[in-house]
C-alpha cells in the first residue's frame, strides 16, 4: 500500500471510539477481535513509518447502547497501540465531526483525506 500519495490524496488514519465502553460481545466479536486490532494496529504502524497522522477519537460520555460495567470504559481496547505522535480528539456526539475538532485538526496537518477504522 502506497500511502504517500494514494491518487493524490494527502491521507491521515482516523481510528474511532476503540474504548471498552463499546466492547461488543457477540461470538463473532469475540473471534475476531483481537485479529481486526492487529490490523489496525499494522495500518497504524505503516502510516507513523511514513510520517503520516494517526488520529483517535475518543467519545466523552455515557454510552447508553453498549452498557459497560467497569471504571475503564474510556481506555482504549486492549492490544491497541499508540504512540506519542498520535493525536487525539475528543468527542461529545455518535458523529465525530459533530461538533469536535477532527475536521480542523485533519486539515490542520495538511491532509485532504481520511481512513476510516473502527471496529
């Protein structure tokens, strides 16, 4: 994969809501979660080696949808890796644009598209 210039496209990783508060515990989840974090995990590396933007964005607040029983809801699924560079933009709405600083950080860094992951 090409990420320095994907058809022209100055390309940032945008990693959304992969806190334990929207751990989904369905057997399929449960099988292949820990293989969908590993390839985020490699998207995630290959886009840092290239000195692009890894971004997460974090949803601040109550989940109602997912209910979660423990105090750790907010930190990330375990197995996900950061990095010091990696930025982090909180969010107050189901939409991460809603109302947050992802599009001005997005076209802050210079970058004109966005990959998507959640899982």
């Amino acid at each position: 994969m090409d990420i320095d210039n994907l058809y022209g496209k100055d390309l940032a990783y945008v990693v959304i809501d992969v806190q334990k508060k929207f751990r989904i515990t369905t057997e399929d989840a449960k099988n292949t979660g820990a293989a969908r974090i590993e390839t985020m995990n490699n998207i995630a590396r290959m886009f840092r080696e290239h000195n692009k933007p890894v971004i997460f964005v974090k949803y601040i607040g109550g989940c109602e949808c997912h209910p979660y029983e423990g105090t750790d809801g907010d930190e990330f699924f375990d197995g996900i890796e950061t990095d010091p560079t990696d930025i982090i933009v909180e969010k107050h709405f189901m939409n991460s644009f809603r109302e947050s600083d992802l599009e001005k950080t997005v076209r802050g860094l210079g970058c004109n598209s966005v990959l998507l992951a959640e899982l």
